[in-house]
C-alpha cells in the first residue's frame, strides 16, 4: 500500500513542479534566456494570494484570475524595457541580468513581507479523501488539478491561436518568423509574460500546500532547472513528464534512501540528464 | 612580459603595503579585497579565456573551505592543509570537467549552478564528518594575538593571489591560452585543426578551481566557523561574474581592477544601505550590463580625447 501512497503522492507533485517549470521552459525555449527571476515570481505569487486572502478575504481560487493579468503585465513590461535591450547578448549577459532582478525583487519582498514564513491556512479546512488506504489531502488535489488545468490552457493556446502559433514559429526559426512576417519582439514580451503570469499562477497554487517565504524562491528555481532538463526544453507535454518523473525519483529516493537526499539525488539525475540525454525525454535532437 | 601584465604586478605589489596604513578593518577589507580578486581571476580562466559560463564557483570554494576545516580539525598544518585542498580541487575539477565541459552555453551554466546545490547537500547530510548544518568549527591556527593572525591571514591571502596572477599570466601565453582562445572563438574549428579541446577545457576547469579551493581553506581557516550555507553561498559564483564584466571580460589586470572596484562598492552599499543592500547590487548588476557592458577596461582607449570606438 505504501507503494500506491508514492506513487499517487507524486502523481499529485508533479503535476505543480510541471506548472512551476512550465513558463521557465516557455522563456528558455522562445527567448533563450535562463530566466532566473522564476523563482522570485512563484514567491511573490504565492504572496499574492496570501494577502488577499488575509486581508481581502478573496478565496485563492479567484486569486489565480487576479494574478495571471498582473503578472502578465509585469512580465510584458520587464521583457519590452530591459530584457530586450540585451536579447542578442551572449548566454553571461541575460543570465546575469535576470539574476540582478531576482536580487532586486527578492530584496524588496523581505522588505515589504519580512523573512517570517508565513502559512495560507484556509478556514474552515477542507480535509482529506481516502480510497482504501491511500490519504490525499483535498487542498492538494485541487492545487493539482488547477495546475493541470493551466498546464492544458497553455496547451491550447499555443496550438490553436494565432499568437500562440507565432510563438511557436519564433521558438522553431527565429529567422524564417521574421520572414513571414511575424514581430519577433511583441512575440518575445508575450512569451516572457505569458511565462511570468504561469509563474505567478503557480505561486498562488504553491501558497496551499507550502509555506511561503522568499527563501524558496532558489527551491523552486532549482525544481524548474531539473524538470526542464528531464523532459526537454520548450514544450508542453515535455514539462509534464519532466515534472513526474522529478516528483517519481524524489519520491521514491526519499522512501528508500531518507528525504534528506531527495534534493541531492534530484541534481545528480539533472547532471546525469544533461551528459547523456540533454534533449531531455521528449525533447527533440536540435531543438535547444 | 607585456605593460598590461606589469601593470597587473604593480598593482598587486601595492595591495601588499595595505598594513603599513590601516588597523585591523584595512586588514580585514584587504584581505577579502585578495579573495575576490583571485575568484575573478580563476572564473576568468574558464569564462573569459575558453568562454564558459561558469557558476561553479562557490561549489569549489566551499569544498576547500571543508577540506581544510576537516584536515586542520585532525591536527594536519595548515600550511599542508591548504596546498592538500588545491591540489585536491584540481583534480576533482579537472575530473568532473571532462564530463560537464561537453556542454555548452545554457546547459553548461546550469550544470555548473547544480554543483554547488549536489555539493552542500552532500555536505549537509554528512554530518559525522562536516558538522552537517550546524557547521563546522575550526581551531585557531596561533595565539598570537588578533592584529598578528590578521595581518598573516592577509598575507597569505595576497600569496595566494599572487600565485594565481603569474599562473593566469604564463597560461595566457602559452600554448594552453592560446588554444583556450581558440574554443572560446570557434569550438568545432579548433577541434577539427587537431586541439584536444577536452584536455584543454579540463585544465582550465581545474585551474579554475584550484585556487578558489584554497581561497575557500584560508578563508575557513581565517574565520575559524564555516557552515554550509556561508561558504556554498551562490552569491559566491555570481560575484566574479560581476567583478569581470565590471572589470572587462578576458583581461586579468581589467578583472582584478573589477575586483577591487566591486568590493568597494559592496563596502559602501553595505555601510549605507544594510536592509536593502542585495537590491543595490541588483541595480548595479543591471546598471552595468545596460550601460558598460564591456567594463571598466574599455573606457582605457584614450576616450576623452578621441571619440571611443566600439569593442
């Protein structure tokens, strides 16, 4: 029975690490920029929701429509006035760049929240299911089936709308888009927003089940790293498996060997990955 | 020998006269000021000379900063301890670079970031013999006196910069140099003229990380507390990646000059601005990348008297 309790726990896991990669993927995909604010984003989510819960009494579920909009804007804005300015650059400069906002963005949050943990306990509290003898908390089982949700939104998005269709012209060909007539540059801010508006969203689905604190921000950025490597860059289902397969490992490393190591196994298989299979599970052989 | 390289000399020497004018905070901000000087001129070996961008920096420092903890914790001297960790540092770098040198660009950059995190798990979780997460405490070296040990920290820690400066010096005129020019240039190319680019690559990787390994041993030896995360700090990796853009990519003398610069900004940022100072560096970072993207070392060519051409 422990064997399905794993399974079923990462099952639901890796489902959110899907969700929190998914828009890190999209970035590095479209605009080959290691987006290291990602982090930072889930963190300021996942406060997003904390406060308007706290002080507005606006259920979380809400919360997800409020922060996709705003996190959107804001991705669209960083990416149109500064990330553009260095697209071009070599891999150092936007990799340095994006770190620099992170430290700015993680600064001004524990100046404005305080580095306390804090907790989205919601009230009343909505319990768990058992089948059998498997336990899943309710909370949990939305959050996944949200990200799940945003992770099919996505999906659809970039398959049947014409935007979403040039996103996945530019991720393709930079060149050829250019050609037919596509404009690289709104299509390079939409992708870095549409990115931070995931992230955000994940945040808001993180603030349910974990505790928020601008000190996971480097957690969630390291989920991101592993889950894009596993499954391959720039595409949906890529994420989704990437997700579950970091979530299966974790699981089982951490049932078998103690969870204390969970975190170091999760990177060893990140290295091993990037030497052997760096397109990642259902990545593409020239994609990156 | 070229002007640059005596310039780089001279400017060494200088550091070394620091005690004669300051107490023990001049000490203290020399000594940290050596420190990132030679982080900036090991991560230039690797990311400026063969063009990877590594973020492995702090894995290496923290690995020496342990192994000279643990070896001076077991009574060896500290003099053994530190050279045991660089040549220890060496060889794991050169080791694990044959593997993750095959990578390139992005993949490269995160492999290198993933180490530190393997790195201080691993030492996290080996608690018997690192501390685990309470740390690790390490005997004073003398009781000389607290002026004394400072004043030895920081010369020990100016050697060793010296050191690496003459070492980046000849390998940025030998054939090693060369050869990392030329994959940082065009790696196929070089491959296909017969340049064995993973022997290359690897001895930069473990130059790279040598003498950031036995920065990290005075470091800990220096401070005599390490825990794991002060010295697998990533903000370790980042700050010679600031000090050499800040300074000018692939220039020795232009990446200490960063290294300088940058500690004393820090300093100011860190005296005027304690709440909020990791933000400043971040406006910095950005500041920098918009505005001076090749460093301090591309404002040299006589610009205020001639209209600057672009690098």
């Amino acid at each position: 029975m422990l064997a399905v309790q794993v399974l079923v726990n990462a099952l639901v896991l890796g489902c959110l690490y899907a969700c929190i990669a998914i828009g890190f993927s999209l970035v590095w995909g479209v605009l080959n920029v290691i987006n290291l604010i990602h982090g930072s984003f889930i963190v300021l989510g996942a406060y997003l929701a904390w406060g308007a819960y706290q002080w507005l009494g606006i259920s979380p579920w809400y919360a997800l429509v409020i922060a996709a909009p705003l996190f959107f804007a804001f991705g669209y804005l960083l990416q149109r006035l500064l990330l553009n300015r260095v697209i071009s650059a070599p891999v150092l400069v936007t990799l340095t760049l994006t770190f620099g906002l992170d430290l700015i963005l993680n600064n001004a949050m524990i100046y404005y929240f305080k580095a306390d943990y804090r907790k989205l306990t919601l009230s009343p509290p909505t319990g768990s299911i058992s089948l059998f003898d498997v336990v899943v908390p309710v909370d949990r089982l939305i959050a996944t089936a949200s990200a799940l949700a945003l992770t099919g939104l996505l999906y659809l998005l970039l398959r049947r709308s014409k935007v979403g269709r040039a996103i996945v012209a530019v991720r393709l060909d930079r060149d050829a888009a250019v050609l037919m007539g596509v404009d690289v540059k709104s299509i390079y801010a939409i992708a870095f927003g549409l990115g931070a508006a995931l992230a955000g969203c994940a945040g808001v689905l993180m603030a349910l089940i974990f505790p928020i604190s601008t000190l996971t921000s480097s957690a969630y950025l390291g989920k991101a790293f592993v889950v894009c490597v596993l499954g391959g860059l720039g595409s949906v289902s890529g994420a989704l498996a990437g997700g579950l397969l970091l979530a299966l490992v974790e699981g089982i490393g951490s049932t078998l060997i103690g969870p204390a190591h969970a975190t170091t196994l999760s990177f060893v298989l990140l290295i091993i990955f990037l030497v052997v299979r760096p397109q990642g599970l259902l990545g593409r052989k020239g994609f990156e | 020998m070229t002007r640059v390289n005596l310039a780089l000399l001279i400017l060494i020497a200088c550091v070394a006269s620091l005690p004669l004018f300051g107490g023990a905070y001049a000490l203290r901000v020399g000594t940290i000021a050596c420190m990132y000087a030679v982080f900036a001129l090991s991560w230039n070996i690797v990311g400026g000379f063969a063009g990877y961008p590594s973020f492995a920096t702090a894995a290496f420092f923290g690995f020496g900063a342990y192994a000279t903890g643990i070896l001076l914790n077991k009574g060896v001297p500290l003099s053994v301890a530190v050279i045991g960790s660089l040549v220890m540092c060496f060889l794991l770098a050169a080791a694990l670079g044959t593997v993750l040198l095959r990578l390139r660009g992005h993949y490269f950059a995160i492999a290198s970031l993933s180490l530190v995190e393997v790195f201080r798990e691993m030492v996290n979780n080996a608690t018997d013999l690192t501390g685990g997460g309470m740390g690790l405490n390490i005997p004073l070296a003398s009781g000389s006196g607290i002026l004394a040990d400072a004043t030895f920290f920081f010369y020990a820690m100016w050697a060793l910069l010296l050191i690496a400066a003459v070492v980046v010096m000849i390998v940025s005129a030998s054939k090693l140099g060369f050869g990392l020019n030329c994959i940082r240039q065009n790696e196929t190319a070089s491959n296909m003229v017969g340049l064995n680019s993973t022997l290359y690559k690897s001895v930069a990787f473990g130059l790279s990380a040598c003498f950031v390994g036995a920065a990290g041993g005075i470091y800990a030896a220096w401070v005599h507390y390490i825990d794991p995360s002060d010295v697998f700090d990533i903000l370790h990796s980042v700050k010679p990646i600031v000090m050499a853009l800040m300074g000018g990519l692939g220039s020795p003398l232009g990446v200490v000059c960063g290294a300088f610069v940058y500690l004393g900004l820090e300093e100011v940022v860190w005296r005027n601005y304690i709440q909020i100072h990791s933000g400043v560096l971040g406006l910095l970072i950005i500041m920098l990348l918009l505005f001076l993207p090749h460093g301090l070392i591309s404002l040299r060519s006589g610009m205020f008297w001639r209209k600057a051409k672009h690098v």
